[in-house]
C-alpha cells in the first residue's frame, strides 16, 4: 500500500540540518517514501534474508553511510506520525528512535538525529533553535529530554532489535 508523505513530516525536513563537522545531526531527509518493493528489497539486503518482508516500514530518511530511519507501522492507526521510528544502520546499528513523529522531533531540537538517538543515546548536545521553534509548534505535549524519549520508546518496544536480529542470516 503507498502511504501519503505527512505534509508535517515535509514541513521538518525543510529545515535545514547541520552535521557540522561531525558533531552535528548526521540525518538527509527524503521528499517520499520508499516504495513497498524498495523497501522489501532493501530490507531483504539487510538482513540477508530473502524471505524478510519491508510492508511494515515507511523509509524516510538516512544517515551519511546510508542507515536508514523509518516508521514502523505496528499499532492499529492510519495516522503515520503516530507509529514508532526505527533506524538500520549501515554498519548494523538497529533500534527504536521514538515511540510517534512527536517525540521524535523533540529529539532533533534536542540536537539528536536518529542514529544519534540510537548510537550515542547518552550524548548531551547543543539545543537546535530552529527545530526547537518547530517541536514547540507542533508538539508541545511531548517536550522530554532525549533519554526520556528513548527510554519510552525501549520499553514500549523491547523486543525490537532482537525480533529484527532474528530475521538476520
């Protein structure tokens, strides 16, 4: 099935994005999502598996090496921006970003791009002003810290990284 890019979901990916150098967001976003084939292939790829499937998975984005972050589309809603985000990376990072878009993108004003969130899920860097302005705007219920938000989204979802891990070969 293809799913509409959320015009809120286009909205933060018009702001610009810093990697500075590597102490910034290491995050480029997309303009869509991948298509269901792209992303069952993908995953295949990933996971070494050719009977993976990727119907679960709106892509959205990636990371410099080519991780990529997604909405897992696990709860029993249409609403896009209220299903998880997960990042794959490149080198086999795997885990829960954010438990909805809402508090994912507290986790940007936090100074936190996806694998940031998954990597260095510790690291405390510079608030971003821009999508500060932006999470305030658009999520205010949701404003945490970065640890809060991972943390929420580990424990609704602690069996990610080993249900994925399991689909490895």
């Amino acid at each position: 099935m293809d799913y509409e890019f959320p015009k809120l979901l286009k909205e933060l990916h018009k702001i610009e994005i810093d990697y500075a150098d590597g102490e910034g967001i290491d995050f480029e976003p997309f303009d869509s999502f991948y298509s269901e084939e792209e992303t069952t292939e993908w995953i295949r790829a990933w996971t070494g598996n050719t009977d993976a499937d990727g119907s679960s998975y709106l892509i959205f984005g990636q990371d410099g090496t080519g991780g990529y972050v997604a909405f897992w589309c696990v709860r029993e809603t249409n609403d896009i921006l209220q299903q998880p985000i997960v990042f794959f990376g490149s080198e086999g990072e795997l885990g829960i970003v954010a438990q909805s878009f809402y508090d994912y993108i507290w986790l940007f004003a936090k100074g936190l791009g996806p694998y940031e969130a998954v990597v260095y899920p510790d690291i405390i860097l510079s608030t971003n002003k821009k999508f500060l302005e932006f999470a305030k705007n658009n999520a205010s219920s949701h404003q945490s810290s970065a640890n809060e938000i991972i943390g929420r989204a580990v424990a609704e979802f602690p069996d990610f990284t080993s249900t994925i891990e399991s689909l490895c070969r």
